[in-house]
C-alpha cells in the first residue's frame, strides 16, 4: 500500500499582477496537477482552472474504470480540452486561451504521468533528480535536437513559445506514462516559472530539505522569487512511504484544487 504526503503552493511572483496558475492536491484521489494558463491573466486564469477542475471532475467519476491510471488521465485530458476548447469559441474575450498540465495519478501501486505543454514532473530519489517530462516548447524542441546548450535557452527569445497546449485547437494528445513508486520517492509538479529560476540540484535539495513538504514548496517559491520571480511560480510536492514487503522490486519505476489569484 502506498502512502502519501502532498503539498502545493502556487504565487503570483514578482512581476506579474495576476496569477494565472493553477493547480489541485487530491489525496483522497491519489491526484495532483499544475496548470499554467495562456492567452492574458482573465483568459489564461479562466483555462487553467477549467484544466485542474475538469481533470478532478473526470478522474473521479471513472473510479470504478478498470483501465489503467495512464488511459484514465488521457480522457481526462481529453475532456478538458474539450471544453477548453469550446469557452474559447463561445466567448471573445477567452478566444485563443489555453494552458499547461501536468497530471500525476497514483492508484494499484502505479504513479501515472499526463503532461501537454511546459510545466514539467521531476522524480527525485535516492538522492538523484530525473526530469520525466518533455517540453512542449521550441527551445524543448532545439534542445532535444542538440542545436543549443541548457543555459543558451533559459535565455533564448523564444522560450516562452509553447508547441502543445490544452484548449488551443479541438484536439491535443498528451505524453503518458507511467512507473512503480518506491519508498520515498518524491515527484515535483511545477510550473516554468519555477524551473526559469531554479536549476535541477536546487529542486532536488529543497524538494527534500525537510519532512515538512508545505515547508520545502515555500523554500522553492521563495528561491524562485529571489532569483527573479519574473512569472507565476507554482510547485507541488508528492512524497511516496510503502510498505517495506510491498517494495521488492530493484528495477521497478525504469522507465484541496487551489486557484488562488
């Protein structure tokens, strides 16, 4: 049986005047999300939140799904672009908004991973960091290809440039998958206003800096604020505890909704 202990904290940081982020700690559902809303702080604001609302409406009505936590977060994604999609054809002044998501599920010893955009889901364990996501981005892109060095793109002109988003066009297709947690594994959900101040060694240390998770997402934020805090800053927290005989398997895991302004 796997036990949990989550927290989340989202900011508005120092630049901006609104805070379109978004996101959902779920225990009860073994779901957590980070959105990051596009298309102006009233539009963006409204997509992210339709994002974290729609993914917990639709995750829990399939409780009782047989199917796998993966199939289950990508019919959840589905529906909430969807209806993303539709508000922003029914209303001029949310036309052209979308967001970011990155979804975690856990259930039946499984932690299942949803991801559209460039909000990223780290793993951290056994004192070692693994970003499990792609950037859905252009410098994702010319990363991936080699074409420019790490610290080239946190400064490229277009960074910001997202290939993949929720609610953007009437169709979108998320990465999934999925591994096997191990004791005291730690997933970091997180917005790209956090990773544009914080390198990979610093979430790994502060997402682990104490028992207290609420306290290690404030350092994070608060790092992410020093630095800069040009955007929205969100992160949540998810820490793994299983039973010393259920967690046998050496090579397993190779491969409160808060909308706060």
């Amino acid at each position: 049986m796997i036990k949990i202990q989550c927290a989340g904290l989202t900011d508005v940081g120092r630049v901006r005047v609104a805070n379109e982020d978004s996101l959902a700690v779920v225990p009860d559902l073994g779901l957590f999300i980070v959105a990051d809303g596009m298309g102006g702080h009233k539009a963006g604001k409204h997509a992210s939140v339709m994002a974290v609302e729609r993914l917990v409406e639709t995750i829990r009505a399939l409780g009782g799904v047989q199917t796998s936590g993966a199939e289950r977060l990508r019919a959840a994604t589905t529906h909430a672009n969807t209806e993303i999609y539709e508000a922003g054809q029914a209303a001029e002044e949310l036309s052209g908004m979308g967001t970011t998501m990155v979804a975690l599920f856990i259930s039946e010893q499984r932690a299942a991973l949803a991801h559209v955009g460039d909000s990223r889901a780290y793993l951290v364990r056994a004192g070692r960091i693994r970003q499990l996501t792609d950037d859905h981005s252009v410098v994702g892109e010319l990363l991936r290809r080699n074409e420019i060095s790490e610290r080239a793109a946190r400064d490229h002109p277009h960074r910001h440039v997202i290939t993949r988003a929720l609610g953007v066009r009437p169709k979108v297709e998320p990465d999934l998958g999925e591994i096997a947690p191990l004791d005291r594994d730690t997933f970091v959900l997180c917005s790209d206003g956090l990773t544009n101040h914080l390198e990979d060694d610093d979430i790994m240390k502060l997402a682990t800096a104490e028992e207290n998770l609420e306290a290690n997402c404030q350092r994070m934020v608060e790092l992410a604020k020093k630095r800069g805090g040009r955007d929205n800053i969100t992160v949540v927290l998810v820490r793994c505890e299983q039973d010393e005989e259920e967690n046998t398997d050496p090579s397993a895991g190779r491969y409160k909704v808060d909308c706060s302004s």
